[in-house]
C-alpha cells in the first residue's frame, strides 16, 4: 500500500508537467513499474491533440517483455472513447499489462467508468482511488468543467486598500502573475463595458504560454471592431438576451474549460450571485486612491482565504 502510494506520487509530479500545455484536456501523469518494484516506464499528457500519459509511459519502457507482470500507476483513469488519440484502455489490454492502480475516475461523458469496465472485461486488476483527492485537486478545473458542465470559474480583481478598482492597481511582478493565471485558462471574458473603457488587448505577453480565448459579453452590441481585442487571437462575443449559466454552458460546449473573469465590478457581482465561480483572486495595493469604481463584494463563504504577499500587496485566493 504505501509503495502504491509512492508510485502514485511520482505519477502526479509527472502531470504536473502538462501545467502550461495539456488543457482543456487534463493533466495526467503514469508510471509503469516491475516485479521488483523498479520503474520501468514513465510518461505524461504534454498537450491537448497528443499522446496520453499511458501511451507515453509504455513507449518508454525499453524491454517489452516486462510488461507482462507490470503495474501501471494513473493518476486519471485510462479512457475507454476514440477521442483526437484511441483508447488507452485497449492499449494497456493490448500490452498485456496485468494491474492498473489509479488516482481518480475522468468525469468525461465519453468515459465516467467505461475505461474501468473495459480494463475490467479483459480481466486486469484494478484498483481505484488511490490518492485520490490530490489527483480531483490536480485537475480541479477539468473536475469542475465535466461534473458542472460549465467552465471553471476564476473571478480576479486589483483593488486599493480603500476598495476601489479604478486605478493602476497591479505591480510589475503581479502583472507578469497575473499573465500566468491567463495562461492557464482556455478563456478571459469581460464585458462590454471594461472593453469600451480600458480597451484591453487580453495578451499574455508577460508571460510565455498560450493565450487563452478572449470572451466579450455584448448583450446591447455595442462594441466597435477596431477595439485592441478584436486584433488577433479568437474573440467570442456572447450579445443577446442570455443569462450568465445559458453563456457558461454555450462556452463548455464549445470545449471551455476554464474562465477567468477580469472584469468590470458589475460582471464580477454578477457571476457572485449567481454562486457562479469557482475561485477568486483580490490583489490588494497598500495605498488608498479615494477611486470613483467601487470593487466587487465578496460573495458569502466559508473558504478560509490563503494570503500571500507579492511586491507588498496582498494576495487574497479563496477556493470554494
Ligand atoms: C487519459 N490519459 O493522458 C488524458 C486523458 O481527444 P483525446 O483523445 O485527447 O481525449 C481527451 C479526453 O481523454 C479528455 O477529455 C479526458 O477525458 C481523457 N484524457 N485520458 O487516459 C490522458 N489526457
Ligand atoms: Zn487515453
């Protein structure tokens, strides 16, 4: 049990590696190991549209003939469909691998427990659940997409210590922070009000990834083409009569991950009271700026905040 354990934990430093790349598909990580307890094989999902961990982890294994009595730690459970690669659950059947231990069944409709069953059928072992909450938390924006149905939720905001937005709130090193926090979402949306206003270009040019899809809520169609936005990268405009769960799940089915929300205060209210957000992330300057935008309020939780400083500003994250 606790040499399962220590495989598994090495499965999910090698997910880890898919950080920047693997989205909207999750981050996985495998490791084959032999009789004597050797690692043999190792692998991960490095982008979306390429191998999966466990056709990258059996590439690797150089004597063949091993795999016959092998484990193969997985941090998600193999997936059973015929997806951008084919199902790993064949492959580990068609390599003769005997035990699979895994982290974690994937809420994907495509999979949820087939790629179980399947390993099941052609009589290997399996064991689920094991480290389980950190293999959920790894993936949390995946996990949240699939059992929601909607992307994962970010809401950020830079405010002053007297509560006001409209100012140059962000430091250069929380700038470059915040690129990152785009980097790692499939969308940034804002509205249409925060685009006439600030005329963002919604870039993550401080950092390198890629960059997110930029979403605009447009209900009045109010917006100019020449805004900074609309001058390369995918825009999604969302106008019409749509209340913010209707655009949500629109923005899941056309494979959304994950959201972060920059902005303006209003939105931000918005997709509070609406109990639509995931997490939320307040940049907090020492200076007080007597603004005229008054920041959003927090919604009501009972997450206890985790606090860091950066640049002397508080970081203030909540998870729900
Ligand atoms: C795995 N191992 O490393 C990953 C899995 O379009 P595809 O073929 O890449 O399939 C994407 C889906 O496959 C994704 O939504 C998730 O359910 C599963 N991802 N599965 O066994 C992996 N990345
Ligand atoms: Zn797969």
């Amino acid at each position: 049990m606790e040499t399962d354990e220590k495989y598994m934990r090495r499965a999910l430093e090698l997910a880890r590696h898919g950080e920047l790349d693997a989205s909207p598909n999750p981050m996985v990580g495998a490791v084959i190991v032999d009789t004597s307890g050797r690692i043999i094989g190792e692998g991960w999902h490095r982008r979306c549209g390429e191998g999966h961990a466990e056709v990258n982890a059996v590439a690797s294994v150089k004597d063949r003939d091993l795999l016959k009595d092998a484990t193969m730690y997985v941090t998600l459970e193999p997936c059973s469909h015929y997806g951008k690669t084919p199902p790993c659950a064949d492959m580990i059947v068609e390599n003769g691998i005997p035990r699979v231990v895994i982290g974690t069944l994937d809420p994907f409709a495509k999979v949820a427990g087939r790629g179980v069953a399947k390993l099941l059928d052609a009589g290997v072992e399996v064991m689920t659940g094991m480290l389980e909450k950190e293999c959920r938390e790894l993936n949390r924006k995946f996990m949240t997409a699939h059992s929601l149905q909607r992307p994962y939720i970010t809401l950020k905001w830079a405010q002053s210590a007297d509560g006001f937005i409209d100012g140059h709130i962000s430091t250069p090193l929380n700038s470059m922070l915040v690129h990152k926090l785009r980097a790692t979402h499939d969308a940034i949306l804002i509205g249409s009000g925060t685009a006439l206003a600030d005329n963002p270009t919604l870039t993550t040019r401080f950092y390198a990834g890629k960059s997110p899809v930029k979403v605009v809520l447009d209900r009045r169609k109010r917006l100019p083409a020449d805004l900074r936005l609309f001058s390369d990268g995918d825009v999604i405009v969302i106008d019409g009569e749509m209340t913010l769960a209707e655009a949500m799940h629109t923005l899941y089915n056309k494979g959304i991950s994950s959201v972060l929300v920059e902005g303006g205060a209003q939105i931000m209210e918005s997709f509070a009271k609406d109990n639509l957000w995931d997490e939320i992330r307040v940049e907090v300057s020492p200076e007080h700026i007597e603004g005229k935008i008054k920041a959003p309020s927090l919604p009501k939780t009972d997450t206890i905040p985790d606090i860091r400083v950066v640049d002397g500003h508080k970081i203030i994250s909540y998870k729900k």
